[in-house]
C-alpha cells in the first residue's frame, strides 16, 4: 500500500469517527426533552354503568337497626353466696340442749319441732327425744309412737328405744301399736308381745290385754 493510501484512510476513519460523536451528543440531548408516557391501570369496563360500584363510605349505623339484647338479672338461689349457718331446727335444738332445763322439758320442746321439721331432721330429733324423755313423763312420746301417720323411720327409733322402757310403759305401747291396722310397725310389734309373753293370741286383742295384764302382775319391772 502506498504512502497516499494510509493517509487517506487516516482520513476517513477520523471522520467516522466525528460523525458518531456527534449523533451521539444529540441523542442525548433529546433524552431531557421526552416525557415519559403514563399508561393507566387496566381496568374492565361495567356492563351496566347503573351497576357500577360506588367506593364503600364510612357509615354510622342507625341505632335503630341495632338489636337490643336485654339480660335477664342474676337470680341468687337462696342460701348462695350468704352465711346461711344452720338450719333453723338445728339451731332451736343446740338452743334447748344448751338450755338450763330439766330433761323432760327439753323433751317438750323437741317433741314439737319434730312435726314441722325435714324427714331426716325428724329422725335426729326422736333420737335426742327418746334421750331426754323420762319414764314419768312419756305420754308425748308414746302419742308420736302410736299414731300412724308418723315416719317409719322415727317410729323405729321410738320402737327400739321402747324396748329399754319399763315393762308397765313398754308392753301396753306395744299392744297399742299392734292393733293398730294402720301402723308400719304393726307386725313387728306383736312379734315383740310374742316373744316377751311368750305365747301368741293373734289378733285377739282383749286376750293379747289380759295376758299383758298378767304377766306385770310377775313382772313389774
């Protein structure tokens, strides 16, 4: 290659080379100018514009439109939560126990809380009965024993007590709840004038009373 065919050469790379200097400083002049373009979010157009729907706004509810819920006030069951102590019976008998009296006035008084108190108080209440009632004195127990109408349960502690009586108290009580068709204790009752006497009148009643008549005649004790 010749000495002229360099230097051209030269000379065209060099103009090349001014050429994409310049359109380079130009594009980025233009860079400054161009806006970006915004693009909207894409959002599906309503079928309906009538069912389009409308941003949900804060609202007040209408105190009307809110359901009134009314509790029904606590009911305490009597005796929950409170000192309830005693029950009265138990109370009136530490009462007369305590007292300063004689057996059979405290007897008395037991005597007439048992008709008003609960079944088993009345079974506790005969035994303290039988406890403090004398033999000269033994009337209210011998009516309690005797009617019908009183618990099995309480004519049982009288029956058991009765066969540590004397025999002028004990035989005539047990004839008198024998013969008694309404009695609970009716059978074992004249199990008891069988097995004391010693002999079985049935349910003849006058013999069943002249046999008891003649053996405390032997007998007092």
């Amino acid at each position: 290659m010749s000495k002229w065919s360099k230097v051209l050469r030269g000379i065209g790379l060099l103009a090349v080379a001014a050429v994409l200097g310049t359109l380079i400083g130009w594009l980025a002049s233009r860079q400054g100018d161009v806006a970006p373009v915004a693009v909207p979010p894409a959002s599906a157009p309503a079928a309906n514009p009538s069912l389009a729907i409308a941003p949900a706004a804060a609202q007040t509810p209408d105190p009307r439109s809110v359901p009134i819920i009314i509790h029904e006030p606590v009911r305490e069951e009597p005796g929950v939560g409170a000192d309830q102590g005693f029950p009265d019976w138990e109370q009136k008998l530490d009462d007369i126990l305590l007292a300063e009296e004689e057996p059979n006035t405290k007897a008395d008084r037991i005597l007439a809380l048992i008709p008003t108190a609960p079944p088993d108080a009345q079974v506790e209440l005969s035994q303290h009965l039988v406890n403090m009632v004398q033999d000269d004195h033994y009337a209210g127990a011998a009516q309690l024993l005797t009617n019908a109408v009183t618990p099995s349960a309480v004519s049982t502690v009288l029956m058991n007590d009765l066969l540590n009586r004397a025999n002028t108290i004990k035989l005539p009580m047990l004839l008198a709840v024998a013969q008694n068709s309404d009695h609970p204790l009716k059978d074992q009752a004249r199990e008891m004038l069988e097995l004391l006497l010693q002999q079985d009148n049935g349910t003849n009643w006058d013999q069943w009373s002249s046999s008891i008549d003649t053996w405390l005649q032997n007998n007092q004790q």
